[in-house]
C-alpha cells in the first residue's frame, strides 16, 4: 500500500521525455474508522516534469488503492518516476521506461507490473548478463540477450561452411575463406579469439560416396602450426594405395569454441 497520513503528503509522476501519459488512480480515506473511497482521472500528461496524481488527505489518512500510469502516445517512449513527497522530502518508488503503449500499475495488494502494449506483463528478470556474467557461466537469474549469448563458454564462437575455392555457403563470425593450395583452405575470423588455445572442430563432405581400396578415403585435419587466434588452416587427403595425397574435398565445415 501507499500510505498518504496528511495533507501535505502526494503522490506524483515524474516524466522525461513529453509523450501523452494517462494516469488513473483510486484510494480509501479512513478518518477515525469511516472509510470513504475516492478516485481521480489526471488530465493526459503532455509535457515534462512533475505532475501530482494523488493529493493527500484533509484528515485521517488516504490509502492508495491502484494507480495505473499509461504512455499512450503512438510513437514516443518516456521515463516514468512515480515519487512520494511529504512536502519537505521527496522519494522515488518506482521507475521505468514506457513504451507506446506500456502500462506501469500498482496494484490494490501492493504489487508494480509492467505491461506491453498487448496487456501482457514483462517477466521478472534478475538484470541483464554481462559478457563477465556469460563468460563465468554461474548466473541462475540474469538474464540472457541475444548479443551476449554467444560469450558463454558452451556456444560456438565461429562456424562456416565453404566449397573448395572458398566460396562461404553459411558462416557465423566468419570474414572469409581462402583457398591456399590442394587440400587446404585458410579460414579467417571476424572477431578473434583472446589466444591460440580454442577448441576447433573440422569435418568434410567427401567428393564421393563410393568407398574402394585406395580411393575415395578421405580424411581431414588442423594443418601443424595451423592455429591461430584470427585464422585456421585445414587440410585434407587422400589415402591412396602408395601415399596419403593432399585433396580437395566436396566441402569444408569448421566449427570453433573458446574465450573471444
């Protein structure tokens, strides 16, 4: 609840940017026992600044039953800050930047909700994950967005799959793919790593589906010293009848994971 205990006390909202804000609100006044409800529809709020909502009692005391505060202009957002003032000192109760649309209510049990434009209320969230937070991997409250997730130690740093000349077919975090000789292709990273020690998986469609003694036996690999933060050189080959020989194959996939 919101207790208003005299007339000097009030409740106002505070607005930042100028949108069109609506502002209901509905109490019960107690003076000595008899209880009188009352409400008030706040013209729709304009401009900026501080605007009362709700006046303090003449006598007794108000109890602030629901106050719902609406952005209800088309298009602009604004910074809402309800504040309770006893005439000499102000607090803030609540804060939050509203939408076209979005609702902020406080409830007759004592309860805020934010609401979207469709009535439906934000979840609860513990704040908003850092690239730290991701990266520690121990949070079991912050919640995740779709620009950090990636830092989180289990999630692909980069992947990309590309023909033999290089040409990338799908990539993630991927500049570019050169093609450096038979059986090698340099893959170079958009956002590199923090070091050379990531973990890199390399795998190949094979030119054929047809599996005979010394042909078609392709296999793949990390070239030796291949390895670096913003680059990877792969290779693969032939097991022949003589020799292992360096071979295209149909297509490269690499997949890689670690500390960016």
């Amino acid at each position: 609840m919101m207790l208003l205990t005299t007339s000097s006390d009030l409740v106002r909202v505070n607005v930042a940017t100028a949108a069109t804000i609506h502002v209901y609100a509905s109490w019960v006044d107690n003076v000595s026992g008899t209880m009188t409800p009352g409400r008030t529809n706040t013209a729709p709020i304009s401009g900026t600044g501080n605007t009362a909502v709700v006046a303090g009692p003449s006598s007794g005391q108000r109890n602030v039953k629901n106050l719902s505060i609406r952005n209800a202009h088309a298009s602009t957002s604004s910074v809402v800050t309800v504040e309770h003032s006893d005439g000499t000192s102000i607090q803030t109760i609540i804060k939050a930047n509203l939408l076209p649309g979005e609702s902020l209510i406080f409830s007759a049990h004592g309860q805020w909700a934010h609401y979207t434009k469709e009535g439906a209320r934000y979840p609860y969230s513990g704040g908003i994950a850092t690239q730290a937070d991701m990266e520690t991997a121990t949070s079991l409250i912050l919640a995740v967005t779709p620009g950090r997730q990636h830092f989180h130690p289990g999630h692909p740093k980069c992947w990309v799959k590309c023909d033999v000349s290089g040409g990338i077919n799908a990539e993630y975090n991927v500049t570019s793919v050169a093609d450096t000789g038979p059986g090698l292709a340099t893959v170079t990273i958009a956002n590199d790593f923090s070091g050379v020690n990531w973990c890199c998986q390399v795998s190949i469609e094979r030119t054929s589906s047809s599996l005979t003694a010394g042909a078609n036996q392709q296999h793949c690999a990390i070239l030796n010293a291949g390895q670096a933060a913003g680059t990877l050189v792969m290779e693969a080959w032939d097991d022949t009848a003589t020799t292992a020989l360096q071979a295209d194959p149909a297509s490269w996939h690499m997949v890689g994971l670690g500390d960016l």
